[in-house]
C-alpha cells in the first residue's frame, strides 16, 4: 500500500495543524534523521478519495 507521511517537530504546530488538515493522522513520535519529530500519514488511496489536492 502506498503511503504519504510528513514528519515535523514536536513544537511546530503550524505544520501539524496542515498535515491534520489534509487528512494525514498522528501515529508517533520518532527521530527522523536523527530529529526528534511526529509522525503523521494516509494511505494514497485515501488521500485520493478525499478529493484534496496538494501543490501546482
């Protein structure tokens, strides 16, 4: 299954707050490339369905 995720610091709630609005949900923190970070992912197809679109 494809997945799109988004990490960001745990402090930069900005990001967070874009990340929930396309729809991708909180599943844990862990260091990404060695930073403390969240977490967050949908699965493709459910992206695809939800009618959102990202860039241009």
């Amino acid at each position: 299954m494809a997945l799109i995720f988004a990490a960001a610091r745990p402090d930069n709630r900005a990001s967070q707050a874009v990340m929930k609005r396309l729809g991708l949900t909180y599943r844990r923190d862990v260091v990404y490339r060695g930073i403390a970070s969240v977490w967050f992912e949908i699965a493709r197809e459910a992206f695809d369905r939800s009618g959102r679109s990202v860039g241009s």
